[in-house]
C-alpha cells in the first residue's frame, strides 16, 4: 500500500497480448507460462512507475453483448487457418489469462479484478471511473483509443507501447484534436471503426467528423450533408447513428459498477506464485 492516493486502471487483455508476443514461448514442467509471466514483470514496472495505492485489473469476456445490437459488431475478427502447434498456443493463452483473472492475481493480494460476462475490459474500465470519487486521480494503462472518451480531470491514459508522449490527458487530446474528449463516442459513431467492424457514414473518417464538429465543413457541401444526414439518425432506433452511439460509447448498458477494495499485496502470495509458475524473480 502507498499514500498515493492513484487508481491505475489496467487494460488487462492489452497487457496479456503485448506479453504473448514477447516472452509468450516461455514454460514451466511442460504449462505454457510466458503470458503469465509477462503481464506479471509489467505489473512491477508498472507499480515503479506509477506508484498507484490501487490497482484495478479490467478483462475481456469471450462473448459480447454489442452482438446481440449488431451481429456484424466484430465480424471481422474469424479465427484464420492455424496448424496444430499455434492452436495449441492459442489455447495456452487463453488459459494463462483465465488463471491471471480465477487465481494468480488474487493470490498475490490484488482485490479488484473486474470481469462480467458479456462485457468487454473498455467497459469494466470506464464503470471504474464512474464509481471514483472526483477528486481521485486515475491512470488508464492502454493503447486503445476508445479510451479518449473517459479524459476527465485528473484521469490521464499511460500507453507503454510509446518511447514519447506516453501520457495522454484532456489537453494533450483538445490540442490535437481541437474538441474535448467527451465527443469521442459522437466522432467514432459517425466514422465507424475498422477494427470492429462499425459501418459510419459513407466515405467519412474522424478527421472530417472532426472538422465538422469545429464548423470547419460549409454547409451545402456534399460532405456537410453526408455527415448531417447520417446524424440526425440518432434519435431513432432503426437508424445506424443510434446504433453505433450505443456500440462505442462506454460503459454498455448493464455493466456492473463494483466498490473498489484495497489491494494487500504481501510477498508470500508473491513467492507461492512464483513457485508454482517457476519464476526465480522478475526483474
């Protein structure tokens, strides 16, 4: 415990994937354990850097409840063609997340771990924020731009993937986006996302939502009637601009808000874990 009075809210499926392609083939007594193992030493630079009082540990269900909204809501993600052995790896990963979320993280005194089925980690992230105090300041551990939404005072996101500019707050975002993070989810549901499959108006990215939203855009142009056209659609529940203001915007109706507990982590957790994951130390 410190005196820090910080929350560091951690995009824990982030960290397990930034983990799987760099110490991913390591194992112990023939269990795959490099993702474990991973998210485990970044933990340690993670607490160095930041010095949090809490930790909030955020995961992914495998099934999401946007689906049922729009079924073509990640469509694009199809398991590709994989020989045995990277199947086999595929499911060591799955399984070493699992046991960071059911036992590992638990065992080495971290309380707040957050997972609800049908709910993504961006959601559990943002009710996190939600439930805090005002006055208590947040760091978000993650590279996923979704999160620009939750920008408030006092929340910054720390994206270590970055060598500069690894901190992103209100102002870092109004100058270079020129509007305050809260239009996000607007921005993304007239641009759509690639990523996740949402369809935005034809032919239109954030940068000319974005201009649009400065009255950058004049009005009677093909442009300006393509996005306010596609937005006055938001009202109505047959229309994609309503659709996609609920896919992206965060947290998706029916995500639990959960009290923030106080970690206790101790050293014999710590040593017991290690023991079983056959790790000497982590540097």
């Amino acid at each position: 415990m410190t005196n820090n009075d910080k929350t560091l809210i951690i995009d824990t499926p982030y960290l397990c994937h930034r983990a799987k392609w760099s110490t991913g083939d390591l194992s112990h007594d023939g269990e795959a354990t490099g993702t474990i193992y991973g998210v485990l030493r970044d933990i340690e630079i993670l607490k160095r850097i930041h010095d949090p009082d809490v930790m909030v540990f955020c995961f992914d269900s495998k099934h999401s409840k946007r689906k049922k909204l729009y079924s073509g809501y990640k469509a694009n993600r199809k398991h590709p063609e994989r020989t045995k052995a990277e199947w086999a790896f595929e499911d060591a990963f799955r399984r070493q997340i699992k046991l960071l979320r059911t036992r590992y993280l638990r065992m080495m005194g971290y309380n707040n771990i957050a997972f609800q089925k049908g709910y993504e980690a961006d959601d559990h992230i943002a009710a996190t924020l939600n439930a805090l105090p005002r006055h208590k300041n947040a760091v978000i551990v993650t590279a996923d731009h979704d999160m620009y939404q939750c920008l408030r005072q006092g929340v910054t996101i720390y994206n270590p993937q970055k060598k500069d500019n690894q901190y992103y707050t209100t102002k870092s975002f109004k100058d270079e986006f020129g509007v305050a993070p809260s239009r996000w989810p607007f921005i993304k549901a007239v641009a759509g996302c690639s990523s996740d499959c949402i369809p935005g108006a034809p032919g239109v990215g954030e940068k000319t939502v974005i201009k649009y939203l400065k009255g950058e855009i004049r009005r009677g142009t093909k442009t300006f009637y393509k996005i306010h056209s596609f937005v006055k659609g938001r009202q109505r529940k047959s229309e994609p601009m309503w659709r996609n203001l609920k896919l992206v915007t965060l947290p998706f109706p029916g995500t639990a808000l959960s009290r923030i507990h106080p970690d206790r982590p101790h050293e014999r957790g710590q040593r017991l874990v290690y023991r079983e994951l056959g790790i000497r130390s982590i540097p």
